[in-house]
C-alpha cells in the first residue's frame, strides 16, 4: 500500500508540475492574439506564424492538460449518483472506470497515431501555409504524449482509489 501510495504522489505531482506550465499559454495565447490582429489591422501585415502558434498552444494546453485536469478531479463525469455515494462506493466507481475506459482509451489513442506521428517526423511535416511553423510533426507527437500522461494519471487514480477499497475494508473487519 506505501509503494501505491508513493507512485500515486509521484504522478500527481508531475501533473501538478505540468499544470503550472500550461497554466501560462491561455496568457500568451491571448497576448498572440492581440499582436496578430494589430499587425493585421494596424499595419496590414500578415503573421502566419504568430497565427499557427496560437493553434499550436491551444493543441498543446489541450493535449497535456487532460491528464492535469484528471488529476485535479476537473474531467467530465456523471454526477447524478457519484455525489450521493459514500468513499467506497466512488472508489469503485473510480477505479472500474479508469480500467474499463480511460486506460483502453488512452492505448487507442497511443497506439493508433504512432505510425501518424512517425510519417510525420520521417518527412520532417511541415505548415501548408507559406510561412507558417515548420514543425507540425512536433504538434503531432503531443497525441502519444497525452495519451501516455492520461494513462499514467489514470494509475495514479486507481491506486488511490485501490488504497481507500483497501483502508474501507480493514476497518469494516
């Protein structure tokens, strides 16, 4: 039970790490914006870069903030009876869950944009429009990436729930 416990911590702070990262690129997003629309109305200057690297920060809070986002309990769920259930009970919920979807999801969704990601670094993918960002490839390997930090958050959260089934049923002995 400590070594769950102590890889649950583990995972939860390098999400946590992660959160305070990403937390920034809503900011610089806007701040992007706001430059792409005074060069385009204020000067007539065009700025595909600075458009495309909004789209890439928006990809990349999106991608690596799923896991974040398991982590502080934030993720979409069915609240009509998880509320009303006592620790156990969302313990099982918990873990049945992230063993039945999240897990299988994530080894989808990591396996099925390998061969994706890796045609796109083999050709070194680049933008379509003239003066965008070369680096679509890097773009591309956030789906893995996503998929590999939501699986390994969805262990965390099994362990910990797997821990409070446990601490549940030694006390009801």
């Amino acid at each position: 039970m400590p070594v769950m416990l102590s890889t649950a911590s583990v995972l939860d702070g390098l999400s946590q790490r992660l959160s305070r990262f990403i937390a920034w690129l809503p900011v610089v997003m806007a701040a992007l914006t706001v430059i792409v629309v005074i060069l385009r109305y204020g000067f007539g200057v065009g700025a595909i870069a600075a458009q495309e690297s909004v789209i890439y920060l928006h990809g990349t809070l999106f991608m690596l903030g799923a896991s974040c986002t398991l982590q502080a309990g934030e993720h979409v769920r069915v609240d009509v009876f998880y509320q009303q259930f006592n620790a156990r009970k969302r313990a099982w919920v918990n873990a049945l869950g992230h063993v039945v979807f999240t897990l299988p999801l994530c080894v989808l969704i990591g396996f099925s944009s390998l061969d994706y990601v890796i045609e796109s670094w083999a050709t070194q993918e680049t933008s379509p429009e003239p003066g965008g960002i070369p680096a679509v490839f890097l773009l591309k390997t956030l789906l893995p990436v996503m998929a590999t930090l939501l699986a390994l958050q969805a262990l965390s959260e099994i362990f910990k729930s797997l821990v409070t089934l446990i601490e549940e049923a030694s006390d009801g002995d």
